[in-house]
C-alpha cells in the first residue's frame, strides 16, 4: 500500500496511485493472418502522416482505391507463413519482454506493453497502468533508431490518449539508444554467438534496416544517420576479421526513393558476384517479425540461392534472450531513476 492510499479519508471513494508504470510499445500486427485483418491494420497503419507524409486529400484515394483493394490479400498469405500458435510473432516478443521485465523490475513497477498499429491499443495501456495506480509512466518505443514513422508517432499517440484524460499521468520517453554501449555489446553478444553457432563459415554479413524514403533524411530526420552509426559501432566491436560486413535497407514500398543500398538487390548482386556465404542480421529490430521472418528469411533466402549463393543465414533479432533483456532492464532503470 503506498503512502497516498495509508492516509485518505475512509469516506473517500478508492483511489489507486503513487505506482509507476512502464509501457514497451512496438510497431504492430493485423488481429489474424487473413486479408480482413490485415485491411484493418494496413488502414490503420497507412492512414498515418507520419508514415505516409502525402497530403491526405491526394494519398486517401489512392490508399482506399489501390492499396487496401490489392495490398491486403498478399501481405496475409505472408504472415500465415510465419503466424505461430502464439499468434502474431511480433506481439507474442513483445509480450515476452514485458512478461520477463516485470519479472527483473519486481512489485515496484507495473510492466505493460502495446502496439502503435492494432491491439493493444497504446490509449488502453495507458490507462490500464492509471488505473492500477501508475501516477508516473516511462513510455519505451522499442525501436533503437529514431525516426519520426516510429518513435515520433508513438509520442503523438501517447498525447492524443493524454489529451482526453482528466487526470494524466507525468510521462517519460525512452530515448533513441542507437549508440548506447549497453545496446551495442547487447547486439555484438547475440550475433557474435549466433555467428559462431553456423554451420558454415558466412564470406559477407549484411546489417539490414528497415528502409525508409530518402528524402525523409533531406527533411532532417536523423534516422539514417543513426543506422549508420550503430552498423559502425556494431561491426567494430564484433571485431570480426574473417567476413566482410555491410550495411542495407529493406522493404520498399512505393515510387519514391529509398535509403540505399537495398538489401534485395544486395542479395541478388552478392551472389552475381560470387558470393557464396551471406548471413543477414537485424539490428534495428528489437523483435522478430514479418520483415525479418518474412521479408529475409524466406524471400531472402530465395533471392540469393536463386542467384547463385549456396549458403544462407537469417539471424534472430535480440528478442526475449538474455542479452537483449539485461540491456532493456539496464535501459528502463536508468530511465526511471528518481522514481523507483
């Protein structure tokens, strides 16, 4: 019991408070891999200005028109491939972590998590953890580089939530930690060991991010720079002199110009090359998902066997495991301080 609920009234109506809570959010996941779901959540999601910076009166025709008439059918044949009986993999993580962080933060903090783009909601997280008391909140986008299609519209959403209650909660933010040391020997741990654990000596190791349009990096977003500094940082402390290790962006989507170079044509032009042996890894994602399960594993695996590679790798992402939860525990600590 806290010192707030120890000395109101015995006529006042129950109040819970004092508590703090922590909300892991992460992009997010249709309900089910079939084609309404996946309407549902493409809607949602592609709705966004932050992720499609169009003018709304342009993008909508086009969106509800082309995209959610085409769009839909084809992404759910890809998440039945890689749907678990959990469900979704990037929600069943997700879930994982919060589980396992509840687990090392103790009684002192209450531990939930959302997703930006579909269930659950991060309004109705928010107010879960009020209502369990949580008077102060430590939001964590779990996404290591900042970008303003991820962390930036998990704020705007937190604020439209914060912008109907009476009674707000005092609210954190995670910052980017692209270049925090505890996030980079978590990644150098991970795949160091995964490496090690191939049955085949890898000649190349693509660090494949998620893509995002290019003139996002001429507007001054700095997640570009922030990729470029982890795959850095990453590739000098995995201190690796036996491969040679690259950096590339994934998932196109669209006309416009992305960040370059694009990890499928990567794939493609390896093997033409002669490249025999390629890993691919994920740092920018803090949770297996559709683009990494997906996008990499599969069709990845096919785009560079089916033009001339013999062996091929998709590394899991932090997850859940060990490394990846002393950092993120290391992180929300350090972030909480003067609260617990």
């Amino acid at each position: 019991m806290t010192w707030q609920e120890q000395n109101v009234p015995r006529d006042h109506a129950p109040v819970r408070s004092g508590r703090v809570g922590v909300l892991l959010v992460n992009l997010g996941t249709p309900d089910a891999p079939d084609a309404a779901s996946v309407k549902r959540y493409l809607a949602e999601f592609l709705s966004d200005p932050r992720v499609v910076e169009i003018p709304r009166l342009a993008w909508q025709p086009i969106l509800r028109g082309l995209v959610l008439t085409t769009r839909p059918k084809k992404s759910a044949h890809a998440y039945r491939q890689v749907w678990t009986e959990a469900g979704s993999p990037l929600a069943a993580i997700t879930a994982e972590q919060a589980e396992k962080l509840q687990e090392r933060l103790g009684e002192a903090v209450r531990v939930r998590w959302a997703m930006r783009y579909g269930r659950p909601a991060i309004g109705d997280e928010l107010q879960a953890l009020m209502d369990k008391g949580c008077e102060r909140v430590l939001l964590v986008p779990l996404y290591p580089q900042y970008c303003a299609a991820t962390t930036a519209t998990v704020v705007d959403k937190a604020a439209d939530k914060l912008r109907k209650m009476r009674w707000q909660p005092a609210l954190r933010t995670l910052p980017p930690y692209h270049d925090d040391p505890l996030y980079i020997d978590a990644l150098a741990c991970d795949i160091g060991a995964q490496l090690d654990a191939l049955d085949f000596a890898p000649e190349v190791l693509l660090l494949s991010f998620h893509g995002m349009p290019e003139r996002t990096l001429h507007l001054g977003d700095p997640y570009h720079c922030h990729c470029r500094k982890t795959a850095r940082l990453l590739e000098e402390a995995l201190g690796r002199t036996d491969l040679r290790i690259d950096t590339t962006f994934q998932s196109r989507f669209g006309r416009a110009k992305w960040l370059e170079p694009a990890t499928d044509r990567t794939l493609v032009t390896e093997a033409h090359k002669g490249t025999k042996r390629l890993v691919v890894a994920s740092p920018g994602f803090s949770a297996d998902c559709l683009e990494t399960l997906e996008e990499l594993a599969i069709q990845g695996r096919d785009q560079f066997l089916g033009a001339g590679g013999e062996r091929f790798a998709a590394l899991a992402c932090l997850n859940a495991r060990e490394p990846g939860m002393d950092m993120l525990e290391a992180l929300v600590r350090r972030e909480l301080a003067g609260w617990i």
